[in-house]
C-alpha cells in the first residue's frame, strides 16, 4: 500500500465581464455517471506516484528534508465547486489537502541538490522529470500564471 496523489487543475476566470469578480473553476475533464450518481474526471492532467514529487509538493513522505515549496495550505476557500465535491467524497481517505498556483511552481528552484541514499548527488529536476518538462509547461498554455493552480491531497 502506498501513498497516491489526486490533482485538478483550476483556471481563474471573470464573472459577468465585471474583472473584480473572480471566480475559479475546474478545467479538467468530467463526466456524470447518473445511475452510480458520480462525477469523475474523465483525463487527469497527472497521476504519477513520485514520492520524492511529494516531498516537494506538499512535504508529504519527505525522507530527503528536501525544501518543499510549500507547507500543505488545505483546499483554497475559493475552490470550485466540483473539485470540492470530489474532496467531500474522498474525506475518509484524504489527507493532506493543498494547492499551488503555476506562479510558484515556476519559481521553485528545481535545480537544487540532493543526496540519495548511495550518496550521490543530483539536481531535483532530474527526478521529476516528466512533472517538470511536461506538466509545468502544460499548465502555462492555459493561462497566466497567477490564473492557473492545482489543487490535490493524497491518500493511503
């Protein structure tokens, strides 16, 4: 058993062409399952089990002390409506809940060091690759970087 991460990526968008009223909303893909009553996403933007990914997400299974880029900071109080409601499902199991926004998932140094357990030494970006050379400049064809977070937890 181990620990997986649930990500959804949300876009912050204008309410009734009036740009002081914000509102974010889920971008992923759903789709209704009416006879089993459930949403699900349909295409997640990412899945990977990347424990040393963890660490720096949200300091989860951080055996490195490696410097996460942030602590957990629990679901946004803006979160949309459907991520939420995927959140409320999963609460036996959840744990951990946090989000990031594309702006500090570009600043975060990804060239740091780290020490494996044979003591040898390699820059973070080197372990998260894919999450590095495919998912962040995914999500920066979307938006602006202060328009676009993942919001995720994990489980057990």
């Amino acid at each position: 058993m181990g620990t997986d991460i649930h990500v959804y990526i949300e876009q912050k968008t204008i309410k009734n062409d009036n740009p002081l009223m914000t509102e974010w909303n889920s971008i992923d893909e759903w789709s209704n399952d009416p006879y089993f009553e459930v949403t699900e996403v349909r295409k997640k933007y990412w899945t990977d089990r990347n424990y040393l990914l963890f660490a720096i997400l949200a300091n989860v299974r951080n055996r490195y002390n490696i410097q996460p880029i942030s602590l957990p900071k629990g679901l946004p109080d803006d979160v949309s409506p459907k991520v939420k409601i995927r959140s409320d499902e999963e609460n036996g199991d959840a744990h951990t809940r946090s989000w990031l926004n594309l702006k500090e998932l570009l600043e975060y140094d990804w060239q740091q060091k780290i020490e494996d357990d044979g003591n040898q030494i390699f820059p973070l970006e080197a372990l998260v690759i894919p999450f590095v050379n495919e998912f962040i400049p995914r999500l920066s064809k979307i938006d602006k970087p202060e328009n676009v977070r993942m919001v995720f937890w994990f489980d057990n």
